[in-house]
C-alpha cells in the first residue's frame, strides 16, 4: 500500500521563516511514530478482548476467537479433548464422533486412558489412510449416512461429540438427525458448529458433501434445540468454560453442550 512522503519540517520552516520553531516540529516528528505504535497495540488488545468475550448465554460463547476463512470443527474437537475431559470426567469413557475426518478424532480419544472411541464418518473414505481404514476393519469407524438412524441402540455412548456435520444439513434432514445423535447418548452431546463470519464456502465442499455448509448463529441453534426439546447442560458448560480459562483454550467454533434425552 502507496504511503504518503513525510514532509521535512526544517525545510517548510525556513522557507517560512520561523526557525525559532524547528527543534519543536522535530521533536514532534520523532514522537509520532511511538505513538501510532501504541494506538496500534492498544487497538490489537482491544480487539482480542473482544473476540474472547464472545457472546450470547447458551453453549460454549465466553472463550470463542471467531476466524476468518477455511476452518474445520473436526481439529476444533481434537484441541478440545483436554477441556472435554475436565467438563466431563467419567462421562468421557465411550465417546461416539460423528462427522468427516472421524478418523483423527477417534485415533485422538483412544490415546486418552480409559476411553473407548467409536465414529460415524458421513462421506465416503476411499482415500482414507491405512490406519483409517484398519479402524473400519476393527468396526470402530462406521460409514453411515446420518440423514437416517444411525446404526446404534438407545444410550449406546456416554457422550456424542459432533463436527463439521449439521451444517451440511437442511433443517428437513436436521430434524431426523439431531433427535438421533441424542438418542444414542446417555450423558450428553456436544455440537462444534461454524461461524456464519466463516461462510468461506469451497467448490471442493460440494462436490464432497453434497452441498455447501449453512453457517448459521447461536440464536439460530438455541431456537432450533428449544424447538427440539433439547436442554442446555449448564453444569458442564460452567466446568468448560473454567478449564478453557486456565489453559487459555479459545475455539474457533460455536461449542454447544446439551443434555441427552431422558
């Protein structure tokens, strides 16, 4: 970006004669570049503060940083484990992941003690890596449409953890699926959803999933769960929110904690 030329005060003074005046235009020459270095720190803080305030009393919104452009929920969830743990505790033991790169979330969870991880990838894994595919092999990474039941009795999993999914889905199709992942967990669900800011959509996110991702707001999905009969877990999003304090974890999606059905 073109700067403007600084102008040379000692040359504008003489010309006017008043260099009398010279030593203080050059003093004030030399303090404005530390000046506008510190109205640009200050700004910076001030717009961090703001994005880690968040928004809105429902799910996860106090430790939030919103980013601009391509993102993924599925690595959200991976930082999101430790968190998870202190927010859940015992109910971390059997924990079902659903949504695309299932893979690496539940090759993640297993590496915590005592959790078992299962995962229901939405989309089709020929190119999946060795190791996925031996997860398919063992049976504990499923290929299922989630537009329909899943595959999985009632309270099968302690906790279902869900990513880069619903928002593929037409509310048609999300009132099928949201009463399901709820049904098949005992403990709670946890939904990592985009941004609407980040409505970076890709050619490539059609041609995978179907269709391009809806990003819509947390008032959106609070009227939407209400609408569901789905309650807010505020118990657990107060130890969330806690745990995410002290590791100074900020998502870069909207985390929704929600109790399962009764």
């Amino acid at each position: 970006m073109a700067t403007r030329r600084p102008v040379n005060p000692s040359r504008r003074i003489s010309e006017s004669g008043s260099a009398p005046f010279s030593s203080a235009f050059h003093s004030r020459s030399r303090s404005s570049p530390y000046l506008s270095v510190a109205l640009i720190v200050l700004g910076a803080l001030f717009v961090i503060g703001f994005l880690y305030r968040g928004q809105g009393p429902f799910g996860s919104q106090k430790f939030v940083s919103p980013v601009e452009g391509d993102f993924s929920c599925t690595l959200e969830v991976e930082r999101a484990i430790p968190i998870l743990q202190k927010a859940y505790g015992d109910s971390m033991h059997k924990v079902l992941h659903v949504g695309p790169d299932t893979c690496s979330v539940v090759s993640a969870l297993m590496r915590e003690e005592e959790t078992e991880a299962f995962g229901v990838e939405p989309y089709d894994i020929e190119d999946a890596d060795p190791t996925c595919k031996k997860l398919v092999h063992r049976g504990l990474v499923r290929v299922a449409d989630i537009k329909f039941p899943l595959p999985y009795r009632a309270k099968s999993f302690s906790l279902v953890l869900v990513s880069d999914a619903l928002d593929y889905l037409s509310p048609k199709y999300l009132n099928r699926t949201l009463p399901e992942l709820a049904r098949v967990s005992s403990d709670g669900l946890v939904i990592f959803t985009g941004y609407p800011r980040n409505q970076k959509a890709k050619a490539i996110d059609k041609a995978k999933y179907g269709r391009t991702a809806k990003m819509r707001s947390s008032t959106w999905w609070i009227r939407y769960f209400v609408q569901m009969s789905l309650e807010e877990n505020e118990v657990v999003v107060k130890k969330f929110e806690q745990a995410a304090e002290k590791k100074s974890y900020g998502s870069s999606c909207q985390i929704f904690h929600l109790k399962s059905y009764n």
